[in-house]
C-alpha cells in the first residue's frame, strides 16, 4: 500500500487533453492518485510535472524535488518532447530517464514508465518517426529492467491508437485516454481491482469516408501541426514560465478527479 505518490514527466503527467486553462487540468496522474487513495485514504500525492518539458529537464528541474519529498511510489513519464525534435539522440533521452529511475528506486520508490505508441497510426505525418519510437522504447525497456522499473506497455496495444483517446491535437490524451492511461499504471501497479482490461479496443465505429478524412487532416495541420512548427522554429516552450501544478505532497480529493 503506497502513502506518498510523486508525478514527474510532462504535458502528460500535467494532464493537457484533461480539462482545461480555467477549470484545470486532471490527467492520468491525478487520476491514478485517486485510485490509490482507494486503497490507503491517508495517501500523500504530488505532481511536478510541467508541460512542454524534455527529458533532460524533467531531471534538472524535478528529480531532485521528487527525491525531497521521499515518495515510496514514483512515475517518471518523458521523452516524447524530445523524440520530436530534429536533433534526437536516444542515449542521450534515455540516459536522462535511466538517472531518474536510479535515483528514485535507490531511495527505496516503486517506480513505473510507460513505452509510447505507434504514432504512425495517430496521424499518417508522422510515420517517419516510428523507428525513434521503436529505438526509444526498446531502451526504455532495457533500462526499466535493469532497475526493476515497471512499464506500461503501449506501442503494442491496438487501442493506444484510437482516435477517441487523442484530443484533437493528437499530441495529448482525451479523458477517455488519462482514464485509460491510469487504469493501465494501476494494472502494472497491481493495484487491488485493477486488470487488464484498458487493453480491450472501444466499440467499432464506421469509418469516414475520403472527404471526411481529408478535412478532418487539413483542419489537424492548420490548427495545431502549423502553430506547433511555428513555435519550434521560434524556440518557444509551451512550459515556459510555467510552475508545477501540485508541487507539494497534499491529500487527495476524490471529488476532484470525478
């Protein structure tokens, strides 16, 4: 039974795709905690990630938070900023993920990763990318073995996909997909009441026709893959001067994750 829970990553873990600017943002992290303080309602949870973050800045700016608060249960989630930039270097990405998962499971914390999914799937424009996806989430693998790290495993689950558990940007989970997320760390976690069942695909829906699809990419590419270009060229950050949301341990609210 876990009693302190701390989030690193980014967008993600934020919980973007989750609510919104005004109301604020849930995500699978906030939503994992409350199923954790299903099990032990004296539960402690904290959430240090910051949007737009790459995986060598989730360590400067969060390891060392995380280690203070001295949690027995951590999730480090990152990397996917950096698989979409043009200088990508999976050592370099992974080196960073592999000093976090060292120094969070030396103190004693339960840790648990995720690989990523066939993005190739998720939008036709980045097929490309799908062999940094693969060579990326094979040394996730291999430096979550080599620190007992539990992974959640996503490229091989069909339903990981699916268009309904994306937001329209594609960049970012839907509720359905934070709940999805969260069930499935809750699994790998195991959980009381947790199974495999986040791996079952959601209802069959009919396919769109050609016009439908077409539209549906070209509205994607000008509302979010231009801007999204626009702000890389400009070296813009989403997460600058940005805090994290719940940067100290506090009990969960389950109304707030409802």
């Amino acid at each position: 039974m876990y009693s302190r829970y701390v989030a690193l990553g980014d967008s993600q873990t934020e919980g973007i795709g989750d609510g919104d600017e005004v109301g604020g943002y849930r995500g699978w992290a906030d939503r994992l905690a409350a199923a954790l303080a299903g099990t032990n309602p004296e539960l402690l949870y904290a959430n240090l990630a910051v949007r737009g973050k790459l995986a060598g800045e989730v360590r400067a700016e969060q390891l060392g938070s995380a280690l203070a608060l001295e949690p027995d249960l951590a999730t480090v989630v990152a990397g996917l900023n950096d698989l979409l930039r043009p200088k990508f270097d999976v050592p370099e990405v992974v080196g960073h993920l592999e000093a976090m998962f060292a120094a969070l499971t030396g103190a004693g914390a339960t840790v648990a990763t995720v690989t990523f999914p066939n993005i190739g799937k998720i939008t036709p424009l980045a097929r490309p990318l799908v062999p940094r996806v693969l060579a990326l989430n094979a040394a996730v693998r291999a430096a979550a073995t080599r620190h007992r790290v539990r992974v959640v495993e996503a490229f091989s689950v069909e339903v990981t996909t699916d268009s309904r558990i994306w937001s329209a940007d594609r960049l970012h989970a839907s509720p359905v997909g934070h709940a999805l997320i969260a069930a499935a760390m809750a699994h790998v976690l195991e959980l009381p009441g947790s199974d495999d069942s986040w791996t079952q695909p959601l209802p069959v829906l009919p396919r769109p026709g050609l016009v439908r699809a077409t539209g549906t990419e070209l509205r994607w590419i000008a509302n979010f893959f231009g801007p999204w270009i626009g702000r890389r060229i400009r070296g813009v950050s989403s997460g600058t001067g940005r805090t994290a949301k719940r940067p100290d341990l506090g009990p969960v609210l389950l109304d707030e994750v409802s």
